[in-house]
C-alpha cells in the first residue's frame, strides 16, 4: 500500500476518531494545568462510545478513563495524565491498525 493509498483509507476513520483525540487532548491539557471538571471527563465517555472499538478496545478505553478520573479525585494528575496519554495512544495506535488493509479469505472453489 502507498502512503497515498494509506492516506486516503484513514480519511474517513481519521474524521471519526479526530473529535474523541482532540477532546482527549484538551482533557490532558486541563488535567496539567490541574484545571478539570468531571463534566469533560464524561464528554470523553460519550465519545469514545462513537468509536469503531471492539468490546475488548472499548473496556480497555474506559478503564484508562476510570483510572484517569480516580487519579484526578486523588490529586495524583501525573498518574491521571498518565492513563489519558495511553488512552490516547491506544486509539491513534487503533486508528493506524484499522487502515492496513486485511487479507480476505478465498471463497470455497476458487483456487
């Protein structure tokens, strides 16, 4: 695949997980400036919820979310922002995963 043909298939993956990573970012911003309400923090719940995740994905997502969200009651930002970078990482490691194109199986017959 070229890059160009890699770029054009994360077009439209790229356009649905842009919001959750911008919200994401916003989120970590806030969190190092110890400025953090749970409101966003239930914004960026709602989003995820639109993301093409497997259940697996999806669990392991709002995990990070739940962590970052004790760590915050918890006055530990740094672990906080910690379980929101890896958060962030794994969807941008899923965003890149769901554009490499899978091998399809060959229908019975066809040799």
């Amino acid at each position: 695949m070229t890059r160009l043909q890699r770029t054009e298939a994360l077009r439209p993956l790229h356009e649905v997980f842009s919001p959750v990573l911008t919200a994401l970012g916003r989120v970590v911003n806030q969190v190092s400036l110890k400025r953090m309400d749970d409101g966003e923090l239930y914004e960026l719940q709602v989003l995820l919820e639109t993301l093409p995740l497997s259940t697996d994905q999806f669990g392991l997502a709002c995990v990070r979310l739940q962590n970052a969200q004790r760590y915050l009651v918890s006055e530990e930002h740094g672990a906080a922002r910690w379980e929101l970078n890896t958060l962030r990482q794994q969807l941008r490691l899923q965003l890149e995963a769901e554009a490499v194109p899978r091998p399809r199986r060959k229908a019975p017959g066809q040799g």
